[in-house]
C-alpha cells in the first residue's frame, strides 16, 4: 500500500502543479500548507529532480512573507521544510 500511495501523492502533487495551484495570489495560498507540501516531496525519493527546483521556488517566493501572516506556524515550517 505503500509504493501505492507514494505514487498517488506524487500524481496529486504534479497535477495541483500544473493547475496552477502554486502560482495562486499569495493571499490564496497559506505558506505552512505549502511547507508541508515541500516536506513530503523532499522525503519522497521517487520525487523527479524537477521537484528540487520547484521547492526552491516555493521558499524563495514565502522567505520575504514569513511573518506577514500565520507567524506561529509558517516560519516554524520553513525551518522544517
């Protein structure tokens, strides 16, 4: 069940990317889930190289708008992802 899930994560993940969840306004978007979302692809080892770029991506664009909003948790997150 596990390979099972792994591959069905790794297919949801790609297509909220391609549909363009990740480019959303920022006030749409809530930097800790995303956080969460960069853990499990880096912890994912069937995860594509393309991936490694795109968390990049993702902590490059919530780094200057850690503590503008959900200042308990997204920082906390940041560090962990």
């Amino acid at each position: 069940w596990a390979k099972a899930i792994t591959s069905k994560s790794l297919q949801a993940l790609e297509e909220l990317w391609q549909h363009g969840d990740f480019r959303e306004p920022l006030n749409q978007r809530l930097a800790f889930r995303e956080f969460g979302t960069t853990i499990g692809a880096q912890v994912n080892d069937k995860a594509s190289e393309e991936w490694k770029s795109r968390i990049n991506e993702i902590h490059n664009l919530w780094l200057p708008h850690l503590y503008k909003r959900d200042k308990d948790i997204s920082p906390v997150m940041f560090c962990t992802s």
